[in-house]
C-alpha cells in the first residue's frame, strides 16, 4: 500500500476501513492523517491514510495516542512491514489489516463498476447495471434484517455478491439531502 491507487473521500474511507464517517472526519482535522495530498484534492485519503485511520481507531482502546503515534513512526520507517511490536505484550498485525483494506477497497471499486445511474430508470436512482433493482432498496432491507437468501430469492436477477456490492456501495455514497416523502413515491399514509 506504499503506492496510492486512488483517492477517497471521507465517505469512501469510512466504507472501506469500516469506521463511522464523523470518525474519519475527526481524524481528518486532528491531523491524525497526514496531508500528503494537494489542496485541489480537499479531503481526499490515501490507502495509506486507510492504514493508518483502521489502525488508530482499531488499537484506540488499547494504546494511548502517544503510543499509538510511535505505531504508525515504526510503520513510516518500514512501510512493507508485516507486524510491529506496540508494547511488550501487544503485536499489531500490519499485514491483515492491509489484506483487509485491500479486500474492500476491490469490492467498492467492483460496486462502482456494476452500479449505474439510468436517466428514466427508478426515477434515476443507482441501479445494478441491465436491471432496474434499486441499490439502496437492497442494502437497506439488508440493514434491516433481510437475509441475503431473502433478497436473492425476490429478485431473482439478482446474486449473493450483488447484495454485498449494495451495502459496501450505500455506505460510500449516502444519499443526500432529505429522505423523500411517501406522498412524493405515490404512498398513502393512513
């Protein structure tokens, strides 16, 4: 991960690392990340910042901030490294979280590629590409207990990792502005 494949936003490194968005946000201004990136990029995160916020947040509890500081000094010092002694008793294990960071960062790139905006279609909401399944319909019966068995077997076009695909993608673009109204979808509230 020493070399930058892209640049997230906030939303993006929340989804990907799986820490809330205000957290990343907080990091982002109590410098926790370094600002390597130029300022016409905003607040744009690096896959190095992806590290290094999974492990602030992932050993918070457990290090100080000044020991976790000396953490990340190791890592800068051995970027490649796959293990770092914290303490006499705590090892970080480096390397799984890199696999783990990479694992998402492939399934939300994955989502964007199999999710489009169709002008006309579900009143041009993210869809899965040659459907007219709605992205955020799926990953909110998913929040709200839907089994993935469930979902498949109400939309039979469809699969398993298409389900995984709308959650990971939801949380990276949250949708904007207010929720609709049931009136504005053509509901009744009784």
């Amino acid at each position: 991960m020493v070399q930058m494949s892209r640049a997230y936003t906030p939303a993006e490194a929340a989804a990907v690392s799986e820490i809330a968005v205000k957290s990343v946000h907080n990091a982002i201004d109590k410098r926790i990340i370094a600002r390597r990136l130029s300022e016409d990029e905003g607040r744009a995160l690096s896959d190095d910042d992806l590290l290094r916020l999974k492990l602030w947040y992932g050993v918070g509890s457990i290090l100080s901030a000044e020991r976790r500081q000396r953490l990340f000094d190791m890592i800068d010092q051995n970027p490649e490294v796959d293990t770092v002694r914290a303490d006499d008793y705590l090892i970080v294990d480096v390397a799984r979280a890199r696999q783990q960071l990479a694992a998402r960062a492939d399934a939300l790139r994955e989502a964007e590629q199999a999710i489009e905006f169709v002008k006309g279609v579900v009143g041009g909401d993210p869809v899965f590409s040659k459907t007219r399944v709605p992205v955020r319909t799926i990953a909110a019966m998913r929040a709200h207990g839907a089994t993935t068995e469930e979902i498949v077997e109400g939309y039979p076009a469809l699969t398993a990792r298409m389900v995984e695909l709308a959650e990971i993608w939801t949380a990276a673009h949250p949708a904007r502005g207010r929720p609709r109204r049931l009136s504005d979808l053509g509901a009744t509230v009784k």
